[in-house]
C-alpha cells in the first residue's frame, strides 16, 4: 500500500515557510492576528499559565499550626503557677514529596501547553482550508466571467445569423439557456465567498464583513527528498496531541509515586512557651517563676492504608490509559498521514491530467468547432457542450490546486510544524 506514495512522500517537506511573496505574508499576518485575538485560543492559553501556578502550591510545606491557650485556673508548678502556653508546630512530608508534586504538576503544565499548541495549530490550519477555498472560488468566478463571455459572443453570434435564416431559433435558446445558468452560477459563487470571508474573519474575531485582501494564488510549499518514515517519525515526534499524552503519562508515573509517599509516615517539629507566674509564698526557690521552653517532635503514622493504596491504583490505572491512548494516536496518525499522502497524489495527478492535456485537447477541438460554425453554421450544440466541458475542466484545475495546498497544509498540521515555544507568545 504504501508503495503507491513513493513518489510524493520524497517530495514533500514539512515547513510551514510560506513564499516571499505578499500573498504568502498576507495570510500569515491574518494568522498572527488570529492568534492575538482569537477568543477560544486565548481562553486556552490562559488557562495553561493558570495551570504554571499549581506548582507553586503543591511543592510547598504545609502552612505551620500556632497555638494560644490560657489557662482560667492556672496550674500551680513548684516554680510558680503556668498562666498561659503558646505553641508552633511545623510538618515535613515524607522525603521527596514535594519535589514528585512539584515535577507532575509541572508535567501537567506542559501538557496544557501542547492542547494550547493544538488549538493554536488548529486555527492556522482551518485559516489555511479558508484560504485555499477564497482562491478556489475567487478563480471559480474569474473563469466563469470569462466563460459568460465567450457565451454573450455566441448568443449574439446566434441571433445575427438567426436573423438572416441561417441557422434555427433553437441555437438562440440553447445559448441564451447557457447564459442564464452562468449567470446564476456566478451570483451563487459571489454568495459563498461572502460567506468564507465572514467565517475567515470569525477566527481572526473582527467584524464579519471587513474587507480581506483575497488570494490571487496559493503560497508555495517549499519541498525537498525526505524519507517515508523520517516524515512519519517527525509526525510522531512533533504532534502536540501526542506529546500531549506523552506528558500526562510521565505524570501519572508521578502520580505513581506520590501515593506511595503519601502512605509514608510525615514528620513535625515544634516549640512550646509556657508562661509561669511567681510563687508569692517563697521568695527564695530558684528559678521562681521562670517561663518554660518545651521542643517537641511528632510523627504522623498513615495507619488506614486503604486509600493510599485506592490512589497509588488510581494512579496506574491512569497511566495504562495514557499509555492506550498513545498507542491509538500513533496508529491514527499514521493512518492520517498515508491518507493524506494518497490525497496529495490524487490532487497532483488531477492538476497535471486538466493543465497538460484535457484543457488544451478541448481548447482546440473548441477552436475547430468555432471555425467550422462560422463557415457552415453546424455543429453549434457541439460547442456549447465542449465549452461546459472546458469550463468544468478549468474548475477541476483550480480545485485541484487548492486541494494540493489543502492538503500540505494538513500534513503540516499533523507534524506540528507551527509549534512554538512559551517564550514565543505575547498576549
């Protein structure tokens, strides 16, 4: 099976480098704008540098406990009567607690970063489909004009010689019939591209009709030989949803370990102050009154273990999930990217079938036919219907182009080709 892509997976180079040229930077500031001010994607981000403030907390020691108490009846001592204590305790959790916290909660973080990165890439990759299909229709509408013309000629040209009985009423219906529906098609497609400008302009979140400068070409791609599976292991490697679920399983093995040191026993020092009174019936004992000091160490003893060992259970179960989940995306994505591979060929191959052969075969069979109708007056259904053709051929050529970049731009999107880094974003 994977022998049929031998020829378009060397050609292909995952960089998301769009062209020199002002429509390439066109889109890619329209990108970069969407990314400033698209809603969802920075409620996301958002929610990732909310997720950078849990570490913090968990690697933290626990808050330390002070106490006051008074006594209302003072406890008489032979140094004098204890009036008052004041104590401060301080836990310690079992060694390398903190730091396992710490390293999940961390790991969960990146995690958040990488669905940031999904959405993120997301949005350009549905920005670029949008784009690819304002060419298409954009060239739809251009052909179509020019087709409507070369019809307004034929009806005129039918109804001159209609006038002199040279040909039959009906070559006038049959071209006035084809006007009408060109017309038509034309008004439809003028109706969908407002439509894509307005989805367009929803993900950059402006207002829904304001003016974008449309593609009149589609920005090159660049491509070099690479490997099959060197293109499928940068998938691999690269995919934030993957690397998503990468992290969640370090985690988990985090996770892991945190239960088994919560079922450890927790350690806490502390300091007593006891306030003492003077004895007024001896004024010669030592030390009459003096105040007391008591240091104290406390060990906290996880006896119940039933939940230490629910949440140490918990913990690899939620690990072999992550590890289930992994192995289910490599396979997807790997039956995305051979999927994709075949689609780039297909589009390849149509692109070359209409440009290099049917296009100019019907251009000149058109051209013969035109000739022939302007010598005889024959033949005129012939070149209605040769003319449908060339202009649905002309359709399935600019179709073909727009799914060829459609589908780099997946396999770009697949590869995480626009990832980028923390540091990168501004908000």
């Amino acid at each position: 099976m994977r022998q049929i892509y031998k020829f378009y997976y060397l050609l292909i180079l995952l960089t998301v480098s769009l062209s020199a040229n002002a429509v390439s930077q066109t889109l890619e500031e329209y990108q970069t704008q969407a990314a400033q001010n698209n809603p969802q994607l920075r409620a996301v981000y958002f929610e990732y540098l909310a997720s950078l403030q849990k570490a913090p907390q968990v690697s933290a020691l626990p808050d330390p406990e002070v106490a006051f108490a008074y006594f209302i009846s003072p406890i008489e001592t032979r140094l004098g009567p204890q009036r008052a204590r004041l104590s401060a305790t301080q836990m310690f959790p079992w060694f390398g607690s903190l730091d396992d916290r710490e390293a999940e909660s961390n790991l969960n973080a990146k995690a958040k970063f990488e669905q940031f990165q999904e959405h993120r890439n997301r949005l350009f990759y549905n920005m670029e489909q949008l784009w690819a299909e304002l060419y298409e229709i954009q060239e739809q509408i251009l052909l179509a004009n020019k087709n409507l013309e070369i019809v307004n000629t034929l009806v005129n040209t039918s109804l001159r010689k209609y006038e002199t009985g040279l040909v039959p009423q009906v070559d006038v219906l049959r071209a006035q019939i084809e006007q009408e529906d060109l017309k038509t098609k034309i008004q439809l497609l003028e109706d969908n591209k407002e439509l894509l400008i307005k989805q367009f302009n929803e993900l950059r979140n402006i207002e829904p009709d304001e003016t974008i400068l449309l593609p009149d070409t589609l920005p090159k791609n660049s491509v070099s030989t690479v490997d099959e599976q060197e293109l499928l292991i940068k998938v691999n490697a690269r995919n934030p949803n993957l690397n998503q679920l990468r992290y969640k399983e370090e985690a988990a093995e985090r996770a892991i370990q945190i239960a088994e040191n919560n079922g450890n026993p927790s350690f806490g020092i502390g300091l007593d102050y006891i306030a003492t009174g003077e004895r007024n019936d001896i004024t010669s004992l030592t030390d009459n009154g003096k105040d007391v000091f008591i240091a104290r160490l406390s060990v906290k003893v996880p006896l119940f273990r039933r939940k230490y060992r629910a949440q140490a259970e918990e913990a690899i179960l939620l690990r072999s999930a992550a590890q289930d989940r992994i192995v289910a995306s490599e396979n997807q994505l790997e039956t995305s990217f051979y999927s994709a591979l075949r689609d780039l060929e297909d589009a390849h191959l149509r692109f070359k079938l209409y440009d290099e052969q049917q296009i100019q075969r019907v251009n000149q069979a058109v051209n013969i036919l035109l000739q022939s109708y302007a010598s005889d007056n024959s033949q005129f259904e012939e070149i209605l219907r040769l003319e449908r053709k060339l202009f649905a051929y002309e359709l399935e050529r600019v179709k073909a182009k727009a799914d060829e970049f459609q589908v780099i731009s997946y396999i770009h999107y697949l590869s995480g080709e626009q990832n980028t880094t923390p540091e990168d974003i501004k908000y």
